[in-house]
C-alpha cells in the first residue's frame, strides 16, 4: 500500500510534458496526467499482442486467482484511490460515491473471478456430438466513462482478461488520473503487458477503435460517440459492446406508498448526483397520488447534504465538467420558462466555486419539455403526472433510447405486468439502477448492444467454437 502522494507520483509524466486536472468541486489541481501520442499507443498494442497468447494459454483458473490477487490490492489501496476519485471526479467520499466506487471495483473483480463457463453439449445423440467453447478475442480496447471511471472500468477489463484476452484502456480525458492509479494498481498483480492505460486525446483515441490489431472495443458514453464508433471500427470487423446513453422511466404505480418509496426513488435519481447512465431520469406518478409523491421526495432531498467530496458530510457533489453543468442549468432554465413548478433547486449560486448544481425537482411539466425528452445527467428530476398505466407507459416507451426503467408497486404481480411493457434493457420492480455482476446488463433501441456481467457477459468477451465430432 503507497500513500497518496505516492501514488498520485507513479502515475504522473515527466516535468513539462502532461496537462493539469482541476477538482471540479474547487478549482484546485489535482495532478498532471500524461498526454500519450500514437507512438505510445502502438507500443501498449505490440505488448499486448506479445502477452497475450501466455496469458491465454493459462487457462481459466489461473487467471481467476490472478483477477482476485488484483482485487486484494484494489483493496489495500483503496482509500487512496477513493481520495483521488473524489478529487479528480468530484463525487463524495461516502454515501454510494467514491469510497462505494473503488469497493465496487473489488466486488466486481472477485465476482468476475468466480464465475463459472464451461463448454456446453449442445447435441449428444449418440450420432452427433458438439460442444460450444469460446475462445479469447485477443486484444479489447475498453473505452470508459467519466462519471464512474474506475468502476467501468473494471466493468470492461475485468471480463476481458478472465477470458484470456489482453486490455488496453482509454480513459475519459475528464477523469484519467483515477484510471492510470487504477490500472497501476492492478498491474502489481498482473502479468506485464496484458493490460496498459493509454491516456490521450480523440485522434490517438481513434487509432484504437481502428486498430487492426484489437479485436474487440468495448465503450461506455453517449450515444453518438458509440455512433462514431461503429464507423471507425467497421473495415477491421470488430465485435462490439456498447453501453450507450439513457433516459430512464420510471412508473409509480396508483397503489405504491409514496412514503415507503420516496428514499430509493431519490437515489434511483440522484445516485452520483444524477451522473450515471441507468440513473432515474424522468418519473412518472398516477395523478391519485401525484401530490404525496412530490412531497415526500422534497422530504428526502433536503435531507442530503451537497457540497465538496472530501468532507465526509457530503453525499452530493458537483457535476464533473463545465459542459455537463451547463447542459443541466439550460435544461432547468427552459422547464422553468415553461410554467413547469419547481418544487426545490433551480437556483444555482454561481459565486461558489466549483460545478454545482443544487438538487432540483420539477413537477407539473410536460412530457415534450426538453428536460424529459433529453438527458439531463445531472442533478434534476422532472415528475410528470399520468391518468391510466397505458399512458404511462407510452410515455416511458416514447423515446429511442432504452437502457433502464423501473415500476414502483408493492403488488409485484402488478409491476411486472407493467415492467414487461416497458422498451429497456433491464427494468427494475420497487429499485432502480441496481445493478449486479451475476446478472446481464445491456441496452434497448439507441441506448446500445451486447451485454455485460454475468456468464453472458464473460461469452461477449469470447469468440465462440463449435467442436462437432
């Protein structure tokens, strides 16, 4: 285990050469992060290919004790790297922020370890006999986020080496120091060269994508940047995965408690501060209970202290980035011009330093009004009233994107009627962006394809073989 300083020093490039990261809560530097040119990036290539095949060729349970080896030392360095998230992305050390982060990253290494895959029968007919195996791509390129940069991180790689391929990360430029201290981390355990961090701006970014040499891309973002992706990736033919942007829906059923539901409502909203894909982002509540609703919600949020990451008080921060700041105010701005009632928030105190945005809820709004058509990702939450669930879920299924929705009902029967409705890859019942290594996680219409965690994400990182004889 390294200090912080220390850690923050074996990531940092040579004097003069890299570029300054701000905290988003204060302004302040946080540390330099290298700016990594092509030359670079086709070296982390040639040492993955190079890697590859002995890493392959160790099979299963060899690369499971090493991916569990990496999660013991994610652990013992886990408050140094929970210190330097919340500083470089600016979320909270506590409530389900940084220190959550990095403990996910744990989890998600040792459930990953653990999953079983062996090769299925799929005809035995005593004529016949065929067995499906998969097989490692070779080398993935995972391309992340910058709300939850360690933890999709992981999301991508971890899977990626327990099926015996190599790892190239590209970080988002917003959030590389977290990435880089991550993936130094997890190389104390791991063999050189199947898994490196390049960190660099779109042109060397986009060699990866175009690689002839990997195999695989796996990217987190928005929807157009996955659009860009398809392009570029298309003459090598590469497999991909892609978790793309959100708008989640979520539908208060007429029955549901608005008291009992108003907690797991709000962090289905306001998780990392309204900054995560499969976040709650527009909700919609039967007119009988409408009124409740939004009360016990103001309830909730003016319980939950906002303000910089390192006082263990806080458990919202500020947005990451000026752009996404704006975006949010404009989006509130117009809600407001509108005649949408705002029920608290929407004034932000621009005097303050740092990107914050005050919690904000918006009821009697539109279902057109930009800030339910378009994604905030950010800290506000339009609720919008509805007559009849067949409304209700027109509504939700009214857009292209699809990644995540949830029912809020204590009639389970009820809710996943409704759920079963609902255009989106993973639909919650009384939760919402819960998610689980065990348990597959992929988008619907634009929000992206493939799938991630669990045994069906492991085969996505896998070519499949039929052996027939």
């Amino acid at each position: 285990m390294e200090t912080y300083d220390a850690l923050l020093a074996s990531i940092a490039p040579a004097a003069g050469t890299g570029r300054t990261i701000f905290d988003p809560a204060t302004g302040e530097a946080v540390g330099e992060a290298p700016i990594h040119d092509l030359d670079y990036l086709e070296g982390a290539v040639s040492a993955a290919v190079a890697a590859q095949p002995t890493w392959a060729a160790l099979g299963h349970d060899a690369r499971s004790a090493a991916l569990l080896k990496a999660a013991d030392a994610v652990e013992r360095s886990a408050e140094e790297l929970a210190q330097l998230l919340s500083r470089e992305q600016g979320k909270p050390l506590n409530g389900p922020n940084a220190r959550f982060e990095v403990g996910a990253c744990v989890a998600w290494l040792r459930a990953t370890a653990g999953l079983p895959l062996e090769p299925e029968t799929i005809v035995d007919d005593g004529e016949t006999r065929a067995e499906l195996h998969y097989r490692p791509i070779g080398v993935v390129g995972a391309i992340g986020p910058w709300n939850w940069p360690m933890m999709i991180a992981v999301w991508q790689l971890a899977p990626a080496l327990r099926m015996g391929n190599a790892v190239v990360v590209k970080p988002s430029g917003n959030t590389p120091l977290s990435v880089l201290a991550l993936v130094r981390v997890l190389n104390e355990e791991l063999p050189e060269g199947i898994l490196s961090v390049v960190s660099c701006g779109r042109e060397v970014g986009a060699r990866l994508t175009d690689h002839p040499a990997i195999g695989k891309i796996m990217f987190t973002g928005s929807t157009a940047g996955g659009r860009a992706i398809i392009k570029s990736s298309a003459d090598t033919v590469k497999r991909l995965t892609l978790e793309l942007g959100g708008n989640d829906a979520g539908i208060v059923l007429p029955d549901a408690d608005p008291k009992a539901i108003a907690q797991d409502v709000f962090w289905g909203a306001f998780l990392n501060t309204g900054q995560t894909c499969a976040a709650l982002k527009r909700l919609y509540v039967h007119d009988s209970i409408y009124n409740a609703v939004c009360e016990e919600l103001v309830a909730v949020a003016k319980a939950m202290p906002m303000g910089n990451g390192l006082d263990e008080n806080n458990v919202l921060g500020p947005l990451q980035n000026k752009a996404q700041y704006d975006v949010v105010a404009n989006l509130v701005e117009a809600a407001k011009a509108s005649g949408a009632r705002v029920l608290l928030g929407g004034n932000p105190d621009t005097d303050q330093p740092g990107y914050f945005y005050p919690t904000t809820l918006v009821a009697d709004i539109d279902n057109d009004n930009p800030l339910v058509a378009e994604e905030q990702f950010g800290p506000a939450l339009p609720i919008i009233r509805y007559s009849t669930i067949d409304e209700a879920v027109e509504k939700a299924n009214g857009l292209d994107v699809g990644l995540g929705a949830s029912v809020w009902s204590p009639d389970l029967k009820a809710a996943r009627e409704v759920a079963a409705r609902i255009q989106a890859g993973t639909v919650w019942i009384n939760r919402h962006g819960a998610v689980d290594p065990r348990i597959p996680f992929g988008g619907a219409k634009q929000s992206g394809y493939g799938v991630e965690f669990g045994v069906e994400g492991l085969k996505a990182l896998g070519v499949p073989q039929v052996i027939n004889g």
